[in-house]
C-alpha cells in the first residue's frame, strides 16, 4: 500500500516521491506492479486516448565513425558488410513509406560523415518537397551548423538518445565522445526548434537502480518530446559481448514511471523490447508509439545493431495493415 501511495505522488509530480522512484523499481510485488502498471495505462490514457503512432524507420547507411561499446555497427567490427543507401534510393522509400499511409519517417543512420551537411540537406528538402509527411533525422553527433542547416531544410525532429545518464559509465562506453557532448548536441537541437528525442538503455553493465532514476528525471529536465527506452541486447561483435541483457520486465517498470513522469511525451515500444517480446506489455503500461522497419530489405540484416531484430521481408502497406488489425484487439488505434 505504502509503494502505491507513492505511485500516486510520483504521478502527480511530486518532486521528493520522483526521487524515490528506484524504490519502485526495485518492487517485485505483484501488487505495486500492477498498480504501477494501471496507472500508467491511465496516464497514457488521459494524454493520447487509445491512439498508437505508428512511425516508419528508414536506416540509410550502417558505415559509423564511433566505437560505441554496445553497438554491433561500431567501427572496429570488420565482419560486418557497409552499406549506404543514395539519395533516389532514400527518397523512392520514402516515397513507398507514404504510400503506405505512414505520417512519420525517421531517417536513421550511423554516424557517417559520408552524408556532408549539404548532402542531407538536399535529400531533406526534396522529402518535404515531394511528400506530405513528418521528418525525424537520428544521424548522430554533429556540429551546430548542420543541425541549424538541416533544420532550416525541413527537418521537423532529432532523436539523439543519451543512452546513460552515469557520466562515468557513458564515457567508458563511448571512447569517441563525452556525456558532457551529448547533451550539448541535445541543447542545440531544443534551441534550434527540433522536437527533439532522447532515450537510454536498461542494463547496461554497471548501470544501477538510481542511474535509471536519473535518467527519467534528466528526460523531464531536458523537455523531450519523445524518449526511447529499450532493453540492452549483448552483440558478439563488441566490447561487451557474452553480459547479460537487460530485462524485459525492468524495462516495463522504467517505461511505466516515465510515463507517470512525463505524461504528454511520446514513448515507443522500442524495437529492442519487441525483440524481448515486450510490445503488448508496453502498450498497457505507458507506451504510444510503435516503430516499424522500412528499410529495403536487402540492407535490413546489415544494420545490425543487436541480434534479434525483424528483418522479414513484407510490403510496407501489408505490414502496416496488420498492425493496426493486431492493435484492434488490443482495442487500440493506430494512426
């Protein structure tokens, strides 16, 4: 009873109740779960009604400057086969994309200085020339004057996730960068008129309880308006190979807080959690948007970023369809 109190504070912005939130996190009491849980489902509820965003990814290039500790793309992986989409290719998937009925496109990449600040901003402006759909870039640390240029281009979003609010653990995973450059980049994103996106990862070795608490609060703090949280998936191919992932269940509990934290912000049920099987479960505990895969497939498997991912080959329009019939029986709507 006293854990679901604190639920209740926690949703209605209690500051000192949000501090205490690795408290729930630790919880394995049935009860305080399906509280937490209902709760969120309430919150999301009262901000997005029974609304699923359904949003398209197109991963144009896999080639990636970082060394990034988690990441199967990472620069020193010499078994993985580099690819990069061109400019038609780009603009005719995003053309199919359309068609299909999508609102939203996100241009994913790694971060791969191939695409020169004037290179995107051609493809960006030729996207929202041609077609009548919202842009979301996720290229990447780069420099202001790209970020300004594209935003200036059309570009309407920017997802650049944190991954860890531990500044010690970020930089130990990240060699090529610095927290402290991440969240500039995120700061130059804000003042530059993105809706900007951030996320981070659950169970990143090291990674303790109060670290997914301040991740939360770092997300309220930096005023995203969309934030990707997602299990960590081990890959061979790195520097953490053979650690444990993160857990399913862990992942639900700090997307249904986040959600009670940050109630008008977009949150996905992560492709990372769906390879975990968790999509259902995220829909009832705070999550609104889901991602699918637009990439052609045959790039899809080489952007491999973690093992597991869905790389069938469907018609982008049938696989559309067929969410939306599957959120039906959830009794859900996807837009």
């Amino acid at each position: 009873m006293e854990e679901c109190l604190l639920i209740d504070r926690i949703a209605a912005g209690d500051r000192e109740a949000c501090l205490q939130m690795d408290r729930i996190l630790a919880s394995e009491e049935d009860q305080t779960l399906q509280y937490l849980f209902e709760k969120a489902d309430e919150v999301c509820q009262g901000s997005f009604g029974s609304a699923v965003q359904i949003r398209a990814i197109i991963e144009f290039s896999n080639h990636c400057r970082c060394a990034c500790a988690y990441c199967g793309l990472q620069r020193q992986n010499r078994s993985v086969r580099r690819y990069r989409m061109s400019e038609e290719e780009i603009l005719e998937t995003v053309g199919d994309v359309a068609k299909a009925g999508y609102r939203t496109v996100i241009l994913q990449s790694g971060e791969d200085l191939f695409y020169t600040k004037e290179r995107m901003g051609e493809i960006i402006r030729e996207i929202k020339a041609r077609y009548h759909i919202a842009l979301t870039l996720s290229c990447g640390e780069r420099d202001y004057e790209d970020y300004r240029y594209w935003r200036e281009c059309g570009a309407d979003r920017y997802l650049i996730k944190h991954e860890t609010s531990d500044e010690t653990l970020y930089n130990r995973m990240h060699p090529h960068s610095t927290l402290k450059q991440r969240l500039q980049c995120q700061d130059w994103l804000r003042q530059l008129g993105y809706e900007m996106g951030s996320g981070f990862m659950i169970g990143l070795p090291g990674q303790t309880l109060r670290t997914l608490r301040d991740d939360i609060l770092l997300l309220k703090r930096m005023g995203v308006t969309m934030a990707g949280i997602g299990p960590f998936i081990a890959h061979d191919e790195t520097a953490l190979r053979g650690s444990e992932g993160g857990s399913a269940q862990l992942t639900l509990k700090v997307l249904a807080l986040a959600r009670l934290v940050l109630p008008k912000v977009h949150l996905p049920s992560t492709t990372a959690l769906n390879v975990k099987g968790g999509m259902r479960d995220a829909l009832s505990c705070g999550a609104n948007v889901i991602m699918q895969k637009a990439t052609p497939p045959k790039y899809r498997a080489l952007y491999d970023i973690y093992p597991g991912r869905d790389c069938k080959d469907q018609p982008l329009k049938q696989q559309r369809d067929e969410l939306i019939e599957n959120l039906r029986k959830l009794h859900k709507t996807g837009v």
